[in-house]
C-alpha cells in the first residue's frame, strides 16, 4: 500500500498568514494527488485534485504543487473561514489513501 | 444539483451486520463509480472499496475482505454498502462517494453526509 504523511499534524495560524501544508507518498505517485478540505461536523470536500487543479468554485488562495512524491497545498492568505482539517490523498493505485490530517487552527 | 444522500444513523450490537444506502441524484448513475470511505470518532479518513456502476465490478481494501460487500441498484441509483461481523472499533462516520476522473488524475466528489454507525453493547 502506499504510505501518505502528511506534516505538520496541526498548526496555529492567524488570518492573513501563508500556510503550506506538506504530503510525502511512500512512492512515486505521478500526478494522482488530491487535496481535501474537512470541517467539523461535515463530511470532506475536494479543493484540488491531479496536483494543481483547482475545484470550481474554490478560492484562488489555494494552490496546490508538487510531482513524483513530495506535494503541497498553499494558502495565500488565511481567511477566517480556512480554519478546518485538510487531507491529502492518493489516487494512483488502490487502496487509495489518506493522509492523516493537517488541522488549521487560530492563532 | 448532483447529490447523494444516506441512510440515517444505526446502533448496532458486536457481531451483527449493518447495510447503509447512498441514493444518487443530479447525473448518470451509471457513469460514475462509487468510493466508500470511514471515519472513526476524531480519526483520519479511511477507504473501504470501490463499486463500479456499470459492471458491479468491486475492489476492497484488504482489511475488509471477507467483511465487506458493496453493490447497487440502478433502478433506483442507489448504491449500499454492508459490513458484517461489526465490532466496537467500526464505530464511525461512514461516506459514500462519487469518483471523478480526468487524464491526470481520479478524486472524490460530492461526498454524502455520512451515516453515523455506532457499534454497542
């Protein structure tokens, strides 16, 4: 199975900071990276996906960049609203898997 | 819209088995395949298998063969999933999923609401 980590596990973040949120797969994964955004009490939804695609509809803070197997997810500028746990995900081959959360909280 | 609603919360004693649905609207049913994935209380997210719409061709993932099975009804674009064998560590949040795909890439989306299946005795 290929191994998702994803790092840091939690940050404190203010409003208005760059975020960068990492995810390492155990191998190669070419562009087979999605990014999911979690928040409390609602079920996942998709921000970017294939790497860099951005979901329509998803503000343009977001970006996603990375190949082969280092990626990751930038927010330009935090907004009261991107405060949520954020996921990687793997699909390249099954099982597809996740990392395992990147928490965003206020500073 | 493209939707997909679940089957409301279950409890659940160790041993038995429960089936939740996953009613699909707003596009073809029959073009999409289906993911399932869990969240266990406060835990990270799990993937369970895949069920293709078309062909009912399944793939699970190893920790659940034998427990799992996934399949549909298209006459109702409904999708289900049945776990037997339940015990208190499948307590979670479980989600259906439609699997979108491009040249570049497959990801999950919409998600369902999750059902909330709580294992008890």
């Amino acid at each position: 199975d290929i191994q998702m980590t994803q790092s840091p596990s939690s940050l404190s973040a203010s409003v208005g900071d760059r975020v960068t949120i990492t995810c390492r797969a155990s191998q190669s994964i070419s562009t087979y990276l999605n990014w999911y955004q979690q928040k409390p009490g609602q079920a996942p939804t998709i921000l970017i996906y294939a790497v860099s695609s951005l979901q329509s509809g998803v503000p343009s803070r977001f970006s996603g960049s990375g190949s082969g197997t280092e990626f990751t997810l930038t927010i330009s500028s935090l907004q009261p609203e991107d405060f949520a746990t954020y996921f990687c995900q793997q699909c390249y081959s099954p099982p597809r898997t996740f990392g395992q959360g990147t928490k965003v909280e206020i500073k | 819209q493209v939707q997909l609603v679940q089957s409301g919360a279950e409890v659940k004693k160790p041993g038995a088995s429960v089936k939740v649905s996953c009613e699909a609207s707003g596009y073809t049913f029959v073009s999409y395949a289906i993911n399932w994935v869990r969240q266990a209380p406060g835990q990270g997210l799990e993937w369970m298998g895949w069920i293709s719409i078309y062909n009912a061709k399944t793939k699970y993932a190893q920790k659940f063969q034998g427990r799992v099975t996934m399949t549909t009804d298209t006459s109702t674009s409904t999708a289900y999933m049945e776990l037997r064998s339940l015990r208190s560590d499948d307590t979670a949040v479980y989600y259906c999923v439609r699997e979108r795909g491009g040249t570049t890439s497959d990801w999950f989306d919409p998600w369902g609401p999750g059902t909330l299946v709580t294992v008890s005795s």
